[in-house]
C-alpha cells in the first residue's frame, strides 16, 4: 500500500463536478442580510437564565413587561388633572 505525500491534495469529487466553473458565478455573503434580518438572537446572563427553564417562559415574561410599561401610570392622570 502506497502512502500519499503530505503535500498531494485527494479530491474525491469527479471530474465533471468543476468547482471553478460552478462557483465562478457566487456571491458571498448573498442573503446575509437577509438572515440577519429574521434572526434575533439574546444572549441572557447566568442568573437570568436561571430564573427561566424555557425560551417560551422568557417570551411570557417579556410580553407581561411590555403590557405593564403601556399602563397609564398613576402620576401622569394627576399632571392632567392640575
């Protein structure tokens, strides 16, 4: 049995699977903008992570925050009053 140089490089693709002809034409980073618009990724710190066993249980939670953020607070309808 015949060992290969260190320096030969084996392709196992045939030959009529032209890589220079096929990839002449492509465009790197094509649809990365569009990926990274449908992607939205946080990273929680270990004490958050902590406190949620699922993505789904996060998600809740962040929804109950927005809810209460929209809740006319007390001091603005006493400034309308004045």
């Amino acid at each position: 049995m015949k060992t290969k140089s260190k320096g030969a490089k084996v392709s196992d693709l045939r030959p009529e699977y032209n890589l220079g002809a096929l990839l002449k034409k492509g465009v790197r980073g094509k649809y990365a903008t569009r990926f990274q618009e449908g992607t939205n990724l946080v990273l929680l710190a270990p004490d958050v992570a902590k406190a949620f066993q699922t993505d789904e249980a996060v998600n809740a939670a962040l929804r109950l925050v927005i809810r209460l953020t929209k809740l006319p607070s007390p001091n603005k309808k006493i400034a309308a009053k004045a």
